[in-house]
C-alpha cells in the first residue's frame, strides 16, 4: 500500500516505510541479514504490494531512509531476434 499524501509504503506485514526511518529500525525486521546501511540494499525476494510484484531496493542516507526503489516485475518481456 502507498500513501503518497503521508509517504507511507507498506511492503509487508513487518516493513512499513515511512519518512524519518532509519536504518536502526530496518535492522528489527526479517528483511535485515547483516547488510551495510550506506550501501544499497536489494530485498531478498519480490514483494508484492497492492497485488503487483516488485524487487524493492532501499537507500539510506545518514541512518535515515533516502530513496526506495520499486521495479515491477508482473510482466516478461523476450528479446526477438
């Protein structure tokens, strides 16, 4: 679920982003497996958000939520040659 009028996204049951959190509170959830909060940080798995499927990527910027990254993923595209 996105809330664009209070920047709230909600990617799981446990991961709810919202503006002002921190790579602190990103560590106390399942998501977290020892990742570097100054890096960019690629969830393990889709997601899937208001029934489409996303590869979620996060970005911290001093200890504070900076960007998320939503590239869906419900269609397949193949080359043609």
């Amino acid at each position: 679920m996105l809330d664009i009028c209070n920047g709230f996204l909600k990617i799981s049951d446990e991961l709810t982003i919202f503006p002002g959190f921190s790579f602190g509170q990103f560590k106390h959830t399942r998501f977290y497996k020892n990742q570097d909060g100054v890096k960019i940080i690629y969830l393990d798995e889709q997601q899937i958000i208001d029934n489409k499927k996303y590869i979620v990527s996060l970005f911290f910027r001093n200890g504070k939520i900076y960007m998320v990254s939503l590239i869906c993923c419900d269609k397949e595209f193949s080359e043609k040659r």
